[in-house]
C-alpha cells in the first residue's frame, strides 16, 4: 500500500503546550513537521528553517503571489504562512506531516485538504492554563490577560476541531495524538484501495 | 470527567485472527469483553460463561421475548446473542466494551448504538487467509473453500465498516484497534460536557 500521507493539523491554547507535543510527535514517531514562513524577526537563538523560515515582508508578498503558501495570516502585524511545497512533496512520498496552526489556518488547511485531521489541545482547566502562562515566568500580569482572554476566543471555535486531546500529562497527550493519527490512517476511506484488491483476490482465488 | 463507555464491535474474515486479537484487547487494555448466549452445545475445553454462555432452545426464546438481547441471530442451525444486562451495565459504569460479532450482528448494534465503533479484521491478502485456514490442519479442504466462499460475501460488507485494521503483525493490529478505541475518546463529541465546562471556566476566570 502506497498511501499518501496525512495531514495533521495541531492547534491549541497557547499554553497548552502545543511546541513540546509536535517535538515529541517528531522525535518519537518521525512525523515531518512543516516549518512556517514569517516576517518576523527572528528572536535570540531561533535558527533560520528551523524555528521560523525568517522572510523580508518583500520575499512573502513575492511567494503570496506565487501561491507558495497553502495558508497564510497576518498576525499582530506580521506574515505567517505554511510553504506548499514542502507539504505537497512529504504527503505525495507517503509521509504523515504536522503543522502547528492557529484556529483561523486550520480551518484554512480544512477547506483545502478535507481529509486533514483537525486536533485541538488543551489543558484539563482553565484554571491549570492560567498557572502555565504565570508558571513560565516571562509575561507581564498585561499580557496574561490578554493570553486568557484570546484563550476564551479560541475555546469558540473548539467545536470545530475533530479531536480534543487534554495535555495533563505529556506522555499521555503524544500517546493520544499519536493514537488519532493512527486510527485515521485505519479509516475504511484510507483503505479503498487495499479493499478493492482484497474482493478481486477473493473473487480469483 | 465520567464518561461513557465506549461500545467497540469487531468483526472479520475467519481465520483473520479475531479471537486473538479480543484476547489481547482484553489482556493488555483491561477492556471489557461481552460474552454471547448461544444455543448450541458446548465444545471440549468449553467453558459456560467464557466462551459462551450456554442455553437451551427454550431459554434463548424466553431471553428474546423479554428484551434481553442487543442483537440476536441464527447461524447454522443455532441462536447466538449478545446479552443486554451486561453490555450496558458496563457502559454506564465508563468500560469499554468489546463485541465480537459477525456483519449483520454489527450492523444491528450500529442502528440501536450510533456511537459504537465498527472494525473489520483482515489479513494482508486473500492468499494469505487462505494459508491460515489450510494451517490451522482442522478444516476439510470443502470446508475451507466454504470459508473462502463466506469470506467473498462478508468482503461485499466491508465498506460498512468504520475502520480496516489488518492482522498481519499481532502486535501491530492490536496497537491500531487499541489507538482506533483511544481516537474515538478524543473526538470532539465524545467531549462535549468537557468543552463546555472549559467555556464556562475561562469565562468565570
């Protein structure tokens, strides 16, 4: 069975520890991730094509009308975009790829692939987000009110996610997502092929 | 968060390795496994209450007639049912419960439980159904080309089927139906009460 691969998109509450899951999905199972594009610059030790691909607001534009992404979004005044060749080439080789993608991309990616699978994280409560984002030490009281409340806005659109997966405990979280993406890969539609064969060899045997 | 248990239906060619796989379920994942009434007499080894739990004719109808059935059929000859008390006493208490049962069974269970997950167990290749059933040096080769029969028509239904795992490694399917139970957990339906207080929360914070 050459199948093509699948297309995983992971978005969450920021603080749900969305970054950690997607290394660990790629270290451990060797899912390919699908770096973005930004216009951003680049902070203290993030490395080019590894973090961010870092881009000149000129070179986004350029790739924009290229269409060189298969989402893009502008946020708190930057670009951000998803490379479409990188995705396109990984899935035709039969590779599962994951993107890290907030709400408004995934529904993006959705539309485009309806056979992507939507996975939204979460802590187990509000209250739990809340103690991540002071935990980490490094927002103002400003910005965590501000994370809190665009957390609320996302909790909106969860609905629309396919699967929730509660990130308490990391292992358990990679272990469920994992799950997803293997029992996706079970799924009858992914399977029309090998059951068309299966009937024909029955029928000559 | 109290939830559910999860109705799991699995069905197969014979010889795709169904009673191993259940076992392992069982054995590895602690799930639940629903033991059929049947009216035929009990084999050598067979224990009432493992295998099957073991009635008379008049039982079996007095059993329909009261209800205590999810889903009942007559196959060669005999009653076989699935028993109503058990399946959802197990549910309401949150276990996953495990059926193994052949296609129309499946698609009754379906009907009466939209949320039940329907796997079809397959070997790799019909060559290689064929190479069980010649192995396991039982079976007359009429009855072998019996089962190959039976396996086209059940092959007709496979479609039915939610998900396709196939028996080739044990280890590996047993993985995959397990990741296909522990998926479902994590759809955004079975989470609803859990969306919900998340939203009440993170308005309330």
């Amino acid at each position: 069975m050459n199948k093509k691969g699948q297309l995983i998109v992971i978005s969450g509450f920021s603080g749900a520890g969305k970054g950690t899951v997607v290394k660990r999905l790629v270290e451990d199972y060797g899912y390919s991730l699908s770096v973005s594009a930004t216009t951003r610059a680049p902070r203290e030790g993030e490395v080019d094509g590894r973090e961010y691909y870092f881009k000149s607001r000129e070179e986004f534009m350029n790739l924009i009308d290229y269409n060189g992404f298969i989402e893009w979004a502008m946020y708190v005044d930057n670009y951000y975009g998803t490379p479409r060749a990188f995705v396109e080439k990984e899935l035709a080789a039969g590779h599962n790829v994951i993107l890290e993608i907030e709400v408004q991309g995934a529904m993006n990616i959705k539309k485009q692939y309806p056979d992507s699978i939507l996975i939204f994280l979460t802590t187990k409560s509000a209250a739990v987000l809340k103690e991540r984002l002071i935990g980490r030490g490094t927002e103002s009281e400003a910005v965590i009110a501000k994370r809190m409340k665009r957390a609320l806005e996302e909790s909106e659109d969860m609905e629309q996610y396919e699967y929730i997966v509660v990130n308490d405990d990391l292992d358990t979280c990679v272990h469920d997502v994992n799950s997803i993406i293997v029992a996706n890969g079970c799924k009858a539609g992914e399977n029309i092929d090998f059951m068309k064969a299966m009937k024909e060899e029955l029928k000559a045997i």
